[in-house]
C-alpha cells in the first residue's frame, strides 16, 4: 500500500496531494520531503511510514536540496535521533550517516556496473570516493590490484576508513583525504581505469587525468546535461577531452539518473588512446 494510501484518512485531497509519492530508505533511516503545508501531519505522516517499513529508527525530513562541495543536504529528524546505520549493497556493509557525508542507494547499480568491467590486477583511482562505496564494491566484487579513493570531506573520509576495515580490503584499498587537485598530481604512476563520479562541474577535473591513465585504459566520466542535448554528449565529452591533451574514444554513454526535470545524469565510459 502507497504512503498517500496509508494516509488518506487523516489528510484532505488537497493535503494527500502534497505527499511525496517515493523516500529514500538508507539502512534504517527514511528520508522524506515533508512540505510546510502538511507540516501538522508530521506524526501521521512518521506512523505511515513505520507501517510500510517496521525495520525504521529514524525518520529525517529534508529540508534543503543536497549542497555545497560535500554533496550533502540539510535534515532535520522528525522520528528518532540516530543518524548512523549501515546499508548493505553487493555483499558490501557501509556505515554511513546523510547528516555528514553524501551518500545515496541510487547509483549502487553503477557501481557493480564498473566492478564487473574491472579486470584482474588493475590499478582502479576513484576520485570524489565518498564514504567509500565505489572502491569497496569493485575490490570485494572484482580482482584489482590496487583501488586508491580520494575524499575530501573529513566525516566521509572517516567512514571510508571504517568501511574498509568493515569489509576487510584493507590490502586493496587505500584512502586519500584531500582535494583531488592537491592529491592527483602527486600519485606516482599510471592508472588502468579512473572512475570520476564528480559532484559538479566535471569538466573542470578533466585536466587531472594527463599522464595518470595507461594507453587503452579507462575513464568513468559522470556528468549532468540536458535531455535535449543527448545525442552531442558523446562528441562534446570527446572533444572537451582533446582540449586538454587527452585523445580518448566514447565506448558508451548511460543515462543513471535523473537530476531537474529534463535535466540527467550521465555516464560516458572512455578508452584512452
Ligand atoms: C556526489 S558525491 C559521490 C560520493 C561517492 N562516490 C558515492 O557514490 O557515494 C561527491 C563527493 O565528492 C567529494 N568532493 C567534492 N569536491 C572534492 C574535491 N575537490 N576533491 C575530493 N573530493 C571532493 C564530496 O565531499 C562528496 O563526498
């Protein structure tokens, strides 16, 4: 039964209409948009929810959209206080907390995407890694080398080294807290695959790559566009490329999510000539 089901004896037409058809369940958080309207309808709203979804500790209402260079939005608890859980995705356990590192369930198909592409012994850079989750998944379902992930945000770069120990790859992964344009400059040798699942701007990270991606490796290039310009992606991303010295060939571009209206996520797959 749908949340506007569940509460369509306590709300008016007009009020139901304002329910957020879809939240997001992180481990045992929910995540709702609740609009000021139906404020007041908070407790019915929290009691709806704990109906569908008995495994709940706490509820968070979003109050502000995902923000700022760590990626993180604003949240206010309306059920509950605790804010850490742990998520489970591809076998792997993530200690996590949306309150201070970005972390979302939505690109979890991405990642066993990329991890089933790696192949055994490969040298795997993750830039923008978050609380971890693209370098664990490809080392616990692939057979890499070696995955280095850089963060910035301290509390994500805390829960990376949590998740790595909570996943025992410590032998595969390795985190680097700092800004990928200190950190990526200084990494000795060349990578096999480059995954950059940048929070904004990708384009301005391209010139990072020169020199850190082997002849015929990889490169996971996420991006926004809009819908309309779908069809130029693949020879806009190939030439933005070449401005910066790197000749590269578009292998495929995939659409994983979708950001405003007509406005999506991408992600072009790369091979460096
Ligand atoms: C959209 S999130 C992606 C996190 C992770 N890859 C995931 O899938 O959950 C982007 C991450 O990049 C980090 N970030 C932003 N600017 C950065 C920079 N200049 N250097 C390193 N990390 C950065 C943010 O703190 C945030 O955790």
């Amino acid at each position: 039964m749908s949340l506007k089901e569940l509460l369509k004896d306590k709300l008016s037409e007009e009020e139901l209409k304002l329910v957020r058809r879809s939240f997001e369940i992180i481990g045992d958080i929910v995540i709702i948009e609740i609009p000021d309207e139906i404020l007041h309808h908070t407790k019915d709203i929290v009691e709806a929810i704990l109906k569908r979804h008995k495994h709940v500790k706490t509820v968070l209402r979003k109050v502000g959209e995902v923000d700022g260079v760590y990626r993180i939005a604003r949240y206010e608890p309306v059920y509950g206080e605790k804010t850490e859980t742990v998520v489970k995705e591809h076998g792997c356990r993530f200690l996590v907390d949306p309150t201070k590192a970005y972390y979302s369930v939505k690109l979890s198909g991405e990642r066993e995407r990329i991890a089933r592409l790696v192949r055994e012994g490969e040298r795997v850079l993750v830039m923008f890694a978050g609380v971890g989750p693209y370098p664990i998944v490809i080392a616990r379902l692939a057979k890499p080398k070696k995955v280095v992930g850089i963060e910035l945000n301290p509390h994500a770069a805390e829960y990376f080294r949590k998740n790595i120990k909570l996943n025992k790859v410590e032998d595969i992964v390795e985190v680097i807290e700092g800004d990928v344009e200190e950190v990526v400059p200084k990494l000795p040798g060349e990578f096999d695959r480059v995954v950059m699942p940048a929070p904004y701007s990708a384009e301005s990270f391209i010139h990072l790559l020169k020199g850190k991606v082997k002849e015929g490796g990889f490169v996971h290039y996420y991006t926004f566009d809009s819908q309309n310009e779908e069809e130029k992606l693949p020879e806009k991303v190939r030439k933005r490329f070449e401005e910066e010295g790197l000749n590269v060939e578009v292998l495929k571009v995939r659409r994983c999510g979708n950001f405003a209206p007509y406005v999506n996520r991408y992600v072009v797959d790369l091979r460096v000539l």
